[in-house]
C-alpha cells in the first residue's frame, strides 16, 4: 500500500494513492487536479547515514565506519515531490543522492533489529543535497529545502535487496542494489534507536550509492527506487 499526503482546498489530508488518486476518509482526490502531493511525513528530524555503500567508500577514498555514520537535517529540510530544488546563492557545489527511506511509525527506542518492522511505517526516498564547498556536515547539509522526500510512504516492500537509479537530466548517474549496503535498514534503526527516542514520522535514511555528483539549474532528478517509486525534482536558480 501506497499512503501519500497531499494538500487540497479541503486543506492537508493522508490517504491511499492509487494511479494518481488517493483515497482519504473525506472522499477521493485527483493528484494535479484537485490534490498537490506533499511529502509523506512531517519529521521531527532527518537521520541520514553516510558511508554506507562499499563502492562509494572507495570512490570517495573514506574509511570504511565499524558503526554506522550519521548526521541530522532539520524538518526545514524536508521539500515535497515535484517542489523546485532552488539552488543556494551560497554554494558554487550543489549535489544531489538518490537515497532509500524509512519513515517511523510510533514513539520508540532500544528497538532490537528483529523488532524494527513492528515500528516502521514504510519506505520512501531522499535526495540527500549537499553544498560540497561548505566547511563541515552542518553547514553542507542541514539547509532549508535541502531534502526533497517522497513521493509516498511504500508500506509492503523488503529494503534489503532493491535495485536503484538516479537520472540527471536525462542521464543515467546512479545504479545500484540495496543489498551493497554495509549496515542493513534494521540495523541502522536498532542502532539510532540507541541513542535517539524516534518520533512517529521520524525518517532515518540509508546512505547514497556510488556517484552522487553536481547539478546546475535545469537538470531534472529522478531517483528510483524498486517497489518504492520515482522522486522527481528540478533545479532552478535562486530567488535571492
């Protein structure tokens, strides 16, 4: 199942999405006619993993973590699906990674790893954006828009063996299955779940396969995960 938050004249509602529709306790509403998509979920913060895919340790010359390796983004980084990315006046190295998602379903901590399914929503995706020539994680990562979410919460998918793309402008960027993660999903949540009381709508994400790269105003970015869906954003310039 497919839950899809969107924004109507009836104001913001959760529902079922099917084909382009979505079924909520108040009626049915056509996604780009009478409902815009939203992102998923309304986090109280963003966990992100880094380093969690061989390939792109070795590409980017790290050292490869014993535990998992996190950071944090803030709520004001969440953008909807289909939203503009506006690339900060800031930075002259705007990144995109096509990330796998999961969205937390109650209040929770210590949760064991045969656990984690019981505390989970479903799977969605992120671009982790990142503004390479900022000095520190912070500063790179945690901007406003800095991470587009959806398009919808996936509740019925396994996300240890997904294939992955990432397209940028038409070309092909990323390629890659879940299972070259180095820390599995349940294994990161038990791990968070250590040191963080998880919120309902929390979302924890994954890591970025091999080849995140730049983008310039103009380039679409489609990221898409098997049994999850497409996460599209395009990259327009400042408003500033």
């Amino acid at each position: 199942m497919r839950l899809a938050r969107i924004r109507t004249d009836d104001g913001v509602m959760t529902g079922e999405y099917d084909d382009g529709v979505v079924e909520t306790d108040d009626g049915q509403y056509d996604v780009g006619a009478d409902a815009d998509l939203l992102a998923p979920c309304d986090p109280s913060a963003l966990y992100c993993v880094g380093r969690n895919y061989v390939a792109k340790i070795d590409q980017m010359d790290y050292d490869i973590p014993d535990q998992p390796d996190w950071f944090i983004k803030p709520p004001v980084s969440v953008l909807d699906p289909g939203a503009d990315i506006e690339y900060p006046a800031w930075t002259e190295e705007l990144t995109y990674a096509g990330e796998l998602a999961v969205v937390i379903d109650r209040e929770c901590s210590d949760v064991a790893e045969a656990d984690v399914p019981d505390v989970v929503r479903g799977y969605t995706i992120l671009n982790d954006l990142d503004a390479l020539d900022q000095p520190g994680r912070t500063a790179r990562k945690a901007f406003d828009g800095s991470g587009p979410l959806g398009p919808w919460i996936e509740t019925d998918v396994d996300p240890t063996n997904l294939d992955m793309t990432t397209y940028v402008g038409g070309e092909l960027r990323q390629e890659a299955n879940t299972q070259q993660m180095l820390f599995s999903p349940a294994e990161v949540v038990s791990f968070l779940s250590e040191r963080y009381t998880l919120q309902p709508g929390d979302v924890i994400s994954f890591g970025s396969p091999a080849n995140p790269g730049l983008v310039e105003p103009g380039d679409d970015i489609e990221i898409w995960y098997e049994g999850v869906g497409t996460l599209t954003n395009t990259v327009v310039e400042s408003q500033e």
